[in-house]
C-alpha cells in the first residue's frame, strides 16, 4: 500500500480515504458519500486513494458479502488483505462500520456496480460481478 501525503501506512489503515471529509475531519467509522462515489468512478482505492489495478477487492461483514452489496469502496488486494489483518486491532470503526465484530468477507472481483442512493441521506452502495474468489478476512 502507498501511504498518502504525510501519513504513515498505520495512519493510513486506521483513516482510510474515504472516511475524511473535504474540511479534514476523519472518522474510520463512517464513510464519507462524496468520496465514495469519487471511488468508485476515478477507480481509485478506499483505503490509500491511488488507482486501482485487477483484481478489485471488498471488505466487509458477511452480511454485505451474502447480499453482495458493500458499504465501503473498492480496493486495492493488498490494502484490503493489510487492512483485514489490521481490523482485529482497530479501536473504534473500521471501514465505515461502527463495529468490526463478527466474521467478515474479502470478495474479490473483475468489477463492480454503483449503486447511488434513491433518496438523500441513503447509503452508497458497491455490488461486485464477475466474482473471482470470497475468502474468510
């Protein structure tokens, strides 16, 4: 993973990208709408905000997995494999989720759907297709 500007790779995983807000503020525990949806359609990862190559990562509860709709963007496989290693020490949110308890799911992809919010104050949702692999984060 490349750390963003001034920011060490713990920093990094414990604010992702698409938890800080244009005036700074940063909150691991929710994701920021406007820099999801720049996620998606600059192809750029939620955790470091560089481009993202294939395959295409999501991160997240079995819930979204089993519904295959994410909360958090896509990313990186290495921001996303650093990112589960480091969501057994995370205090607080983790990847827009208040809790990071319970069993989460890596599912990686050739692609994904965004799916934009019907109504104001309604999430951003990722769907991913051409599935290649789900594996136990």
């Amino acid at each position: 993973m490349v750390p963003r500007v001034g920011m060490t790779d713990l920093e990094a995983l414990s604010v992702p990208f698409a938890c800080i807000d244009d005036d700074g503020q940063a909150d691991a525990s929710r994701v920021v709408k406007k820099r999801a949806i720049r996620c998606a359609l600059s192809r750029i990862c939620g955790i470091c905000g560089d481009t993202l190559n294939r395959p295409i990562a999501f991160l997240g509860p079995r819930s979204e997995a089993d519904g295959n709709r994410f909360a958090f963007p896509p990313l990186h496989l290495s921001c996303a494999r650093e990112s589960a290693a480091a969501r057994a020490d995370a205090v607080g949110g983790h990847l827009g989720h208040v809790h990071a308890d319970g069993a989460w799911l890596m599912v990686t992809t050739g692609g994904f759907d965004l799916i934009r919010p019907s109504r104001r104050g309604d999430p951003v949702w990722f769907s991913p297709n051409s599935v290649i692999e789900i594996l136990e984060a």
